[in-house]
C-alpha cells in the first residue's frame, strides 16, 4: 500500500484580502463528515481544482466528484489573485517570432482561451466576469522598446492590439507617470474572490470546506483521502493544491513557492483622480508594478501589486507583508502623487507554485493519482487550463491542451538547499532592482 501523509503547516494567507473584504458574508459549506465515496476526489478548491470539478461534471454526469479545500473558498490564493485572465503570451519582453516561436504562441494563445472559456461561460456579470482587455504600461524607454517589439509580434500573430502614446495614457490613467501602453483586448477581468465562489457555488457535487487532507492512501484498486473529521474512498484523486503538494511528500523539489503582494487603497473621491474610472494594467518590464482602478458605486480604488519573494516553507511572516506594504506606498506616491495621502486599507499576500522551466506539472504519479500543480505565476490561467488537462487525463478523452501538456517537457528538479533558496531569492532581488521604481 503507497501513501502520502500531509507534514507541516496548514494553508496560512498572509493578511486580509481586499477582494474578499468587498464582498458580503457566505455560508461556508459544511466540513467532511464520517466516511463517504466517490469516483474522483478533487483536493484544492483554486483554480485548477474547481476547473477540474467543472469538466469533470459537465462531461458526466453519472461521475460522482468530491471537491475538498482546506480552507474557505476564496480565501486562497485563486481569491487573492489580481484578478487577470490574459489570453496573450505573457512576457511582453520576448524576441521575434520565427516559425517555431509563433506555433508556441499560438498554442499558449489557445491554452489561455480554453481557460477564459470557463469563467466566460458562467455568465456571471460584468461586475464579477468583465471582457474589458488591459493594457500594459510602461514607465521608461526600456519598457517602451519592449511594447514597440511585443506589437510587431502581435502582427505577426494576427492579434488585434492598440499602442498608445504618454499623453493617451495620461487620459486613460489619470497621472502623467507612463510613456506608453498597449491594449489588448482579449484580456477578461475578474473579481477574483466573487469569481472562485461563483464557480464553486455552481458546481453539481459535493464541496466541502475545511476539510484539509492529511492524508492520501492507496488502498487495492482505490484511494482513501483522509481529512481530520471524516474520509472519502475513490477511483481518482486530482491533486490541485499547488506548493502544498510537497508536503505530502510528493513531486520532490519540483515545486517553487513564491508570493506576491498587493495593496487596495481606501475609497477615494473619483475627482481626485482623472482619466477612465475602471482600467486595468499590467507592466511592460517583468517585475513591475500591476494597477487596477476599481469603480465602485460613488468612490473607487486603486489596486497596487508588487514585490516577489521565494518562500519554500510556503508561509509568510509579517516582516515580508510590512516590507511590501511601504513598497506600495511608495510606488503609489510616485505614480499616483495626487493620491499619495490616500493610505492603504487592504495589505495581502497570495501563493504561487513556480516549475525551474516554467512547464506544468500535470501528470499521472500513480495510477489514480494525477497533479494539476505549477501556475508559473499566471494562474488565472494557468492553474485552470493545469485543471482542464487533469480532468481530461481522468476523463481519458484527448484534446489539443492536452496534447500541447504531454509534449512539454517534465519540470526538472530545483537545486538542493541552500542554494535554492538563496538563488531564488537573489535573482527575485536582482530582477526588481533592475525593473526601477516607477515600472
């Protein structure tokens, strides 16, 4: 009999999400209780695991499927994201596509859209599913070569998109900080802790809050999940808990927990700030500074996220948040000066799971016993097209996602500690240094 037992910490987020705050009070679904059975049990209530919930049911529905989370749905750090589903190739900074390089954006392009076709087809509304696009600013000549390269790209890919100049950005944002943008419109943005919920409320199987898992057991032709109140028996587990996973003792030192920080200001008068009330940005530079402008009924915010650290303990303490709080302040005085006294309400930290070649860890361990784990920092997407491919592997249908993740080479393990973690944190440290303060 193989097995897997749970050590450590349970889940910890550090500080309270702003996303979260906004929204009115839920019900938590009950805990798991006593015994029960199911053909597959999902474990983690993220992106990836509720998009597997959502195949897996939606393809059949004689399948009995059990999502547990360890926590509160939208607690997390699916509900802790900026709130970003970009259908586009993400690094806005890469060379010129030559015949290869344009296949590879092509099937990332559709991986994106395969995961934007979930929460698009929840029809949810504007206020929590919103096709607006988003720009990505940049703030100096570097950040403005790299726009200038990405849309010939964008070109060539036959990918609608808009430069624009600094006295264009001006009057979209509101701040003469930016040299330039470019708008694509493919981007949806969503609520993020609005969204998680709606998609786990509209799931036709059993979700069970609190109910982390301490243990994962074969047992003959199935697999006994065990949680601290109650245990569920199934054909198949899909494992969707991201940097967790290494504390089950499985995929060692394939997994590398980073977290990232945002701030969500206080409302403000809409007067204070010109330009259009709900936009949306990421940066040119990787490392930057990601903004949102949050319309709310008579006031709005500013959503501010910055600031990556490595954190293989996958837990923050309240140094790192403080640290990354006086960032965001600065950054919002420098970009924002006309709001530098508007203090920050909200301070939070999410998790991500990063793989040492950025290709995702979605594979079949042992027989019933399938990942959906390594976001690479776009989880919006990322994490819910590493749970499509899950549920197809469950489901044993083919797709073309599915065939794009078996060809991707298999995330090699990271280097031993300490170098680990002192190479990750030195190259985080390096490649923000290099970013500047205004990116």
């Amino acid at each position: 009999m193989s097995g897997y037992r749970f050590r450590g910490a349970l889940p910890r987020h550090p500080g309270p999400c702003g996303w979260t705050a906004l929204l009115p009070p839920r019900q938590t679904k009950p805990a798991l209780q006593a015994g029960a059975s199911a053909d597959v049990v999902v474990v983690g209530g993220g992106f990836a695991g509720l998009a597997a919930a959502r195949v897996l049911t939606q393809a059949d529905s004689t399948l009995s499927v059990m999502l547990l989370e360890a926590g509160e749905i939208g607690e997390g750090p699916a509900g802790r994201n900026s709130g970003f589903l970009i259908d586009l190739p993400h690094d806005v900074s890469a060379g010129k596509l030559g015949g290869d390089h344009l296949d590879t954006a092509r099937r990332a392009i559709a991986k994106n859209r395969a995961a934007i076709a979930i929460a698009t087809g929840l029809n949810l509304g504007r206020e929590i599913v919103d096709p607006c696009g988003r720009y990505s600013f940049s703030a100096n000549t570097e950040g403005d070569r790299h726009l200038i390269a990405y849309a010939a790209q964008l070109d060539r890919l036959e990918e609608p998109h808009r430069l624009l100049s600094a006295a264009e950005v001006t009057a979209l944002t509101g701040t003469e900080s930016f040299t330039s943008a470019l708008f694509t419109p493919g981007t949806v943005m969503i609520q993020p802790a609005a969204y998680v919920r709606a998609l786990a409320d509209a799931l036709p199987c059993p979700v069970h809050e609190y109910s982390a898992v301490t243990a994962i057991a074969r047992q003959g032709n199935f697999w006994r999940v065990t949680t601290a109140q109650g245990a569920v028996t199934a054909g198949k587990v899909i494992l969707a808990c991201n940097g967790h996973a290494g504390r089950f003792g499985l995929v060692p030192r394939r997994l590398m927990p980073v977290f990232t920080y945002a701030s969500m200001t206080r409302a403000f008068d809409p007067s204070r700030l010109g330009g259009a009330r709900d936009w949306a940005g990421t940066p040119a530079l990787a490392m930057g500074t990601t903004l949102r402008r949050i319309r709310g009924m008579e006031d709005d915010r500013l959503l501010i996220r910055a600031r990556y650290t490595y954190n293989p303990s996958v837990e923050v303490g309240a140094g790192p948040l403080a640290r990354a709080g006086a960032l965001h302040r600065r950054k919002l005085a420098l970009k924002f000066p006309m709001l530098a006294d508007v203090p920050t309400e909200f301070l939070w930290g999410g998790a991500m799971a990063l793989t040492w070649n950025g290709a995702p860890l979605v594979e079949e361990i042992e027989p019933g016993l399938i990942t959906a784990l390594g976001c690479n920092g776009v989880g919006g997407t990322n994490a819910t097209a590493n749970g499509i491919v899950a549920a197809e592997r469950v489901l044993g249908v083919s797709s073309d996602l599915g065939a794009d993740f078996a060809a991707k080479p298999r995330p090699p393990r990271i280097p031993p500690e300490p170098f680990a973690t002192l190479g990750g944190k030195a190259t985080l440290m390096w490649k923000e240094h290099r970013t500047g303060a205004l990116a």
